[in-house]
C-alpha cells in the first residue's frame, strides 16, 4: 500500500498512487457499510476530535460515522458553545485540543490555508474537511469514487464542473484530482463566476451550458456559495436556472450515459431541477453521500497506520 501522507491537507500533496490507495481501501469499507454489523477495530482506543467552525450535514456525519464505525472514541466540539466565541484564537484551541492527545484532528475553516497552518503545531494526524475556497480533499475522494464506480474508471473521461467555480473548494479539489488521473476537465459558468487565471490550468472553459455538456461523462453541479460572494455575482436567481441550471433537456447534450453529480447542499430550482436530482437513472447525489463515509474510513486508516509507525520509529529511536 502506498500512502505516505502525515496530514490529510489537500488532493494537491496526493501522488496519483496514493490516491489509488485511498479508492482501493475505501471500496472494501463500502462493503462493510452495507453489513447489519458494521464496527471494526482498526481505530479502537485511538481518540478523534472533529472541529467544525463551518455549517457541515454531510461531512461532519460522516466523518463521526467513519470514527465510530472503525471503534475510535470520537468527540464533536461545539465550536458555536466553545472559547472561540469568547475570541480564542484558532492556534489556542488546537493547541488546546493537542494538549489532550487527540490522533485524529478533523477541522473546517472558512478560511483558506487555516487547517494547513493549524497542522505545522499539533502533533496528531490532521483532516482538512474544507478550508475556504481552497481544499476539501475527502469530497475529491469520495466523488472520484462515485465516478470510478459508475463509469469503471477514473482516466480518460470528460468531466463538466458547473456553477459557481470561482468560491468552490470542491471544484478546486476535483480539478486536481481529476487532473492528475488525466482526465479532460470543462468548467463551466458565468465569467463572474471563474477564478482569475483558469485558463492557464490546462482546463476548457465555457459559458453556454449547452456547449459545455457536449459529449460530458460526468456532469458535476456546485451550490452558489452565496457566503462567499459580497453581491452582483448572479443577475437573479431566476435568470441564473435559466441559464446554467442543469435540467433533462440541457443534460440531453451530454453523453446518453452521463452522470449527474453535487455535494449537497443542493439548492432545488437554482442549480438543479428537483426531478432530475432525485431521478436515480441518472443522478448518484446519494452514492456520493454513501461513498462518502467509506473514503474518510479509508483516509482515517491510513493516516492512523503511519501514525502509529512514526510514533513506532520514535520509541525505538528513544529506548536505543
Ligand atoms: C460543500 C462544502 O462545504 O464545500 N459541501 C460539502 O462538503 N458536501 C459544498 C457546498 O457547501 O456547497
């Protein structure tokens, strides 16, 4: 098995093996998921601290299953009810948080590089869960999963990110991903709404959703991060569906097969129609959901493993 990663920071720092590794495990904790008896022991006695300073359905779930699930003993802190609010900074509460020895630290910011810098001062394996608009690697994961598993592969396909690019950390993510697997990668969107420079990413860029689709495998759909947006980045919300919402008739210029994707929340009526989100003939919104717990399992096991030979490598480095 190849990952050698410390810190689960960002798809950027992922050598296409390594990514390999982490779909590989997390198909196996697909097939544990569907048992009656899900538990395994490969965290057990191991402790996971979850710091969400983000709203979070999907991925703090799913990172507390995935805890739970492979028997570590998993804590959520209530960011809202904790010292941050009485002006702690970030840096205080994870050291804070280290001084309990903590092995596993899951932590979403809304700005980007925090988890990154938050990573350089404890000493217990870290999880981005989404910094900004920078990184949310296990959402790379767990949809590069979605995708091998609907299409049998995760090279050589067309794949259409659409909507709001330019706020996106999970367009950011899948771009690198899904470039480093070589795949051909569309963004599509109005101009407002792609990052300055994208051109230079070896990506085609589209702002007729039509034309955009042609021939697409994979048709991704973002949320408008209206949170990040300081106004005037959409005409209306009425305008915008018009234009780049994705319903059966634009989706009729992709490939007869093509997947349609999001990860949630899903604004029904913004981004996509609500008939087309729930059609299963055509949308895995829900096997992205499933994939989800798997691929943090996979990313929690595998972190947890070299954690323990590099703390392995210091005892005996202390005891000689
Ligand atoms: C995304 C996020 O938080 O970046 N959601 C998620 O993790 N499933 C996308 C979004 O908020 O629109």
């Amino acid at each position: 098995m190849t990952f050698r990663a410390r810190h689960l920071l960002g798809i950027e720092h992922l050598a296409p093996l390594e990514i390999t590794t982490v779909l590989d495990l997390a198909d196996r904790y697909v097939d544990l998921n569907r048992r009656t008896v899900k538990q395994s022991d490969v965290l057990a006695g191991m402790t996971q601290i979850n710091m969400f300073f983000e709203n979070s359905t999907r991925t703090q779930a799913s990172f507390e299953l995935a805890g739970k699930r492979l028997g570590a003993d998993v804590m959520n802190m209530a960011v809202a009810q904790s010292s941050v609010k009485k002006g702690e900074t970030l840096i205080d509460t994870a050291l804070t948080l280290n001084a309990m020895h903590p092995d596993l630290l899951v932590v979403r910011h809304p700005s980007s590089g925090a988890v990154n810098l938050l990573a350089s001062k404890v000493n217990c394996a870290v999880l981005n869960a989404g910094d900004g608009r920078h990184e949310h690697p296990t959402q790379a994961l767990l949809d590069a999963l979605t995708i091998r598993r609907a299409k049998g592969r995760i090279q050589r396909l067309t794949v259409a990110i659409c909507g709001d690019i330019a706020h996106s950390r999970v367009a950011r993510s899948n771009l690198i991903l899904l470039g480093k697997m070589e795949n051909r990668i569309r963004l599509i969107g109005p101009p407002t709404l792609m990052p300055a420079g994208i051109g230079e990413f070896g990506v085609e860029v589209y702002d007729d959703m039509r034309k955009g689709l042609e021939g697409a495998d994979v048709v991704m759909m973002l949320r408008l991060q209206k949170e990040r947006m300081d106004g005037g980045f959409i005409p209306s919300e009425r305008e915008y569906y018009h234009r780049y919402g994705l319903d059966a008739e634009k989706l009729a210029h992709a490939k007869a097969d093509a997947i349609v994707m999001h990860p949630g929340p899903m604004n029904r009526g913004v981004e996509i129609d609500g008939d087309l989100a729930d059609d299963i003939n055509r949308s895995v919104i829900q096997d992205q959901v499933e994939m989800g717990v798997a691929v943090r399992m996979a990313c929690m096991d595998l972190l947890a493993r070299n954690l323990r030979l590099e703390r392995g490598r210091k005892i005996v480095g202390t005891m000689v």
